[in-house]
C-alpha cells in the first residue's frame, strides 16, 4: 500500500501500528493543533470484500466509540470519514505502550498493578456492555497502558452493537488466543465473550503466559475449546486458591457459568485480592524445593555443655575412651580431613560423570526427532533449556521420555513449540549443509530484519544475508505453509552472480524492486539460504513452486556433490496481528 503523508486536513506523522482490519497512523490536526490517532482501512480488504461487511464493520466502530465517548477508560473517537478509496477514523492520541508490549518483554506484574489494570479493563467493559456493545476482541494489543498503570481500551472494528443485525452467528472474528469458545465456533456470541478475554487476560498478568497457545492458529483454537489450563498457583506461588477459583470462572467454557458481567467479575476479583493482601508473605511450603548449603557453610550444633562435636564420637564410651579421643582429637581432624576430602573429589567426579553421561543420553534423544529443530542451553545451576520446533507427536514423546529417563535434572521443554510436517523435507534437505556450515566454520549467515522473527499481515519479510568464507551464489527461499516456496533470489537473469566473500546482502529491503508480505495462512514457517561455489540451476526458476517439485530438484544438484555448498536457514512465526 502507498505510503499516505494526509488524509482528509490531517498530516500523517508515522505508523503506530498494523493489524487485520487496518492501518493506525500518528497525525497532527493544523486546525485544532492537535496530535491525533488515525485508523485506515487496508485497500485491499476493501476491494477483496464484495459484500462490503468490513466498511459496515468499521462503520460499527465509530457509533460505538461515540456512544462510549466520555469513559476515562475508553479511547475516545472524533470523527468518520471516507475519501477516495479509503476509510478512516479519527481517534484520540494515547501516549503510552500497549500492554502487549509490556507482556513482549517478559514484564512481571505485581499484585497490585494486575489490580489496578483489570479494575479498569472490567470498568470498561461494564460501560460498554450497559450500552449495548460487546468488544470481541479483548487482547493485550488493544488495551494502552499510560503513566501509573491508567490504561484505556481501543479498537471497537469488530464491536457487536446489539441495536443491529450486521453481525452474524457462523462469522469468527477476534485474536484466537483470547477467544472465547463460542467465538471459535462462530456461535452466537454476547458481553459474556468479553469476560472470558478478560479472564485470559487476567492469568497472564498474574502468570506471565497466555492459559491457550499452540503452534498453529487451530491447535490454539482446539485448546480453547477442550483444554482447562493449568491453575496459576502452580506457575505463581504467589497467587491464592481465591484468585485460582476467580480465574477459573471466567475461563469456563459455558457462558452460563461465567460471570455473568463484568461488574460482578471486578467484584470477586476485589474480595479475591483483599483475601489475599491480608494473608502473609509466601514462605516456601512442604511441597517446594529447598537445598541447604553444605559443609562448612551448614550451621553446626553444639552440646549442651560446650563440648566440641568432633569430640564426642560416642556417647556410651568409657571414661578412657572419651580422655583419648580428646588427646587424639588433632590426630583425628587431620585424618578426618583427608577422608572428607577425598570423598568430596570422589563424588565431585561421579557427579561430573553423571552429568556428560545425562548431556550425552539428552542429545542422543534430540537426535532421534528428523523433524525438529531443537536447541539446548545450559545454565551455570544446571538447569537445561530446550526451545525451537517439533511436531506435536513428536514433542508429546519428547516430554514423555524427558519425564521417564531425566527425573532428576531440570530440564524446560516449555519453548518448544509445534509446527506442520510440511517442512519436515525442508529440514531433511537442509541439515547436512547446515552441519557443514558449522562444522567447517563456512561463515555462511542468515537474519531477520526482526529481531523477533515474529511477522504479522502486511509486514515486509526482510532478510540479511552474511556471505561465506568462499566466493558463492545465494540462493533465498521462503517455505509457505500452503505447501509453496517464494524464490527471493534470485529473481532475475542479472542477479545470477558471484558474491565476494562476507559480504552483507539485503533482501527484500524496502526500496528494493521486488519485496514480499505476509498473508494468509498464518503460522510457522521457513527462510533457507544456500551458498553455492556453482550455480546450482542454469535458469531461473518460476517465481513460486510446490515444495515437492523444488526439493526433488534440489536433492538431485546435492546428489552430485556440485562444487562447495553451505546453508543456513531461519524460522519465522507469522499472525494476523
């Protein structure tokens, strides 16, 4: 879409942000002299949608926002209009962060913070709801959080106005990790979708982790429809049962067993809360783990009498006894001494032992998994780590035999996620070169202009190359979820050239000629980059291919052993907003 500078009297300043539904862009009113918030509608969505639903949806947004306009805790809106081939509202400038941002870098919230924020959202709510709006897309990206925690809610494009007709049951609309259950049937949906949201929301302030969340859009979808998430006591040993029981009935599936508004849900969290200020600080209870430090740091006991305790070596000995061990007691420390010190060189190497022998038998494991991208990290306590991608199958054994054959290490498979088998050929085709990569120390590297690698609609896939130690052609590919690869280079006859040696290339960068977004379908997918000493293909291939056709071809050029090659590939994770 072209870069707008203004719109309407209203000059644009900068992006603020992009979704599904539209484009928010920072402005400035010359009349008023104000700084204002401005919220377009993408072209294409307009042009793709024939039925004309995503005008009357935006339109839904503005008699909303008008009817909400004097809430603290609702964005306000100005004004509406149309021009040319877009759409547009005028909105209330925030300046602040969304909570989203808060939640990207791992923000802990205290009690009171979560209080104060969810005090606010269920306010909102309540007002919205007495006025017959239901939001439908509660989530952390809508809610702006300002200086001391004020926060107000924005983005009513998917609002329900329950005066009209315009909104039908079978349509699914909102963001899938808080979705409510009826919402991720397209069934009827009313203001109690919102405080399921707002549940959703409530256990990740207080837990750090969204309750629902899969690799793909329908394994999230099928986890907020059949699975009940782990109560945030057992993640937040600060959290009371009360709070549990709070969090547990907005998160029901059945509506009729929710709170049934949002004044109600604010009430209970508030006797929750109070319940819980009143108690004590957490110690740690019977059921946490607790080492005590060892010799000589260990608190040592004394007699009653003064004794020494290296002294009293058994209580029912004779007078004589206890007179020699006193007299021998220099004797015994220095022998003692050597004993305990050989014992701990013993244990510290059956201890390392085991260690390499249980690092050796984990990445044996790892290796078992073709179709996974698997990474391990250690910390100094020990503690391991593992993150990347799985299939589900396969990442349900992986737990299985961690929790069989590793009970006593510490080992988090949290941060590994799922994704299709589509690229298990992919990474089949790619490891051996990767290996070779890293192995030979190639130098062949490849980033995203993201630090994140996390993409959404309409976001450009930006990618830097680092050429290797030897003189190469790049060859840079994205792997689609649809079962279809993009060649992004090369894509002309004239960029069928040798690259120098750690050189830094840029693809699909902005002012280059070609550039690719992301679209639909949404989830996990894959950038490779080959370097090749040879070309690998005479011709340019078409632009867009089968996954299939691309990888039959390529493992016959690798069969070959054509002149030094190196890879590296990179994962990226795409959503709709």
């Amino acid at each position: 879409m072209k870069q707008l500078e203004t719109i309407s009297r209203y000059k644009i300043e900068k992006v603020l942000g992009r979704g599904a539904v539209g484009t928010v862009y920072k402005a400035y009113d010359p009349v008023i002299n104000q700084t204002v918030a401005i919220k377009v509608i993408h072209k294409q969505l307009l042009e793709q949608d024939d039925s004309g639903e995503q005008l009357r949806r935006f339109r839904n947004e503005v008699l909303a926002g008008r009817r909400l306009l004097k809430h603290p805790n609702i964005v306000s809106i100005y004004e509406y209009g149309e021009e040319q081939d877009i759409a547009f509202i005028i909105m209330e400038f925030i300046d602040g962060k969304q909570l989203k941002d808060f939640f990207d870098e791992k923000h802990k919230f205290d009690l009171d913070t979560t209080d104060k924020i969810m005090q606010q959202l269920l306010a909102a709510l309540s007002f919205a709801h007495k006025n017959g709006v239901v939001h439908r897309d509660i989530k952390p990206g809508n809610i702006m959080v300002m200086q001391n925690w004020q926060i107000q809610v924005a983005d009513f494009g998917i609002a329900k106005i329950e005066s009209t007709t315009q909104t039908q049951t079978g349509m699914i609309m909102g963001t899938p990790n808080y979705m409510s259950p009826e919402q991720c049937l397209g069934e009827h949906v009313d203001h109690r979708s919102d405080i399921f949201s707002a549940g959703v929301i409530l256990y990740h302030l207080l837990t750090g982790m969204r309750p629902f969340e899969a690799g793909t859009m329908m394994g999230t979808l099928q986890q907020v429809l059949k699975v009940t998430p782990i109560i945030p006591s057992k993640l937040n040993r600060h959290v009371s049962s009360g709070l549990d029981r709070v969090i547990g009935k907005a998160l029901e599936k059945n509506p009729d067993d929710r709170f049934q508004s949002a004044e109600e849900f604010a009430k209970a969290l508030t006797f929750a809360m109070d319940e819980q200020r009143s108690q004590p600080p957490t110690i740690a209870s019977e059921d946490d783990t607790v080492i005590m430090p060892s010799t000589p740091d260990t608190v040592r006991p004394f007699p009653a009498d003064g004794t020494n305790i290296d002294t009293v070596i058994n209580t029912t000995a004779t007078k004589t006894e206890l007179i020699k061990t006193q007299t021998d007691s220099s004797n015994y420390k220095r022998t003692g001494g050597i004993v305990i010190g050989l014992i701990v060189v013993i244990s510290t190497g059956l201890y390392l032992l085991h260690k390499t022998n249980q690092a050796t038998n984990l990445a044996n494991l790892l290796k078992k998994y073709q179709c996974a991208v698997l990474v391990k990290n250690s910390t100094n306590a020990g503690k391991i780590t593992l993150s990347g991608y799985a299939q589900a199958t396969d990442l349900q054994h992986l737990k299985d035999e961690i929790s069989q054959n590793f009970i006593d290490e510490d080992i988090d498979y949290h941060a590994v996620k799922t994704w299709n088998d589509v690229f298990c050929n992919v990474v089949d085709v790619m490891n051996k070169l990767q290996a070779d990569n890293e192995t030979n120390a190639l130098g062949l590297k490849v980033s995203a202009a993201k630090e994140d690698n996390r993409y959404i609609l309409d976001d450009y896939l930006e990618i830097i190359v680092t050429t290797p130690k030897f003189k190469s052609y790049l060859y840079v590919d994205y792997f689609q979820l649809n079962g279809h690869v993009l060649h992004m280079y090369p894509t002309k006859p004239d960029q069928l050239n040798i690259f120098d040696v750690y050189k830094t290339i840029k693809v699909g960068h902005y002012g280059q000629e070609k550039r690719w977004q992301i679209s639909p379908p949404y989830g996990v997918e894959m950038v490779t980059v080959i370097a090749s000493s040879k070309l690998l293909f005479k011709e340019l291939r078409m632009e867009e291919e089968s996954t299939e056709s691309y990888l039959s071809a390529l493992q016959n050029i690798m069969k070959s052993e054509y002149g030094l090659k190196a890879a590296q590939f990179l994962i990226i994770e795409t959503s709709p907003q």
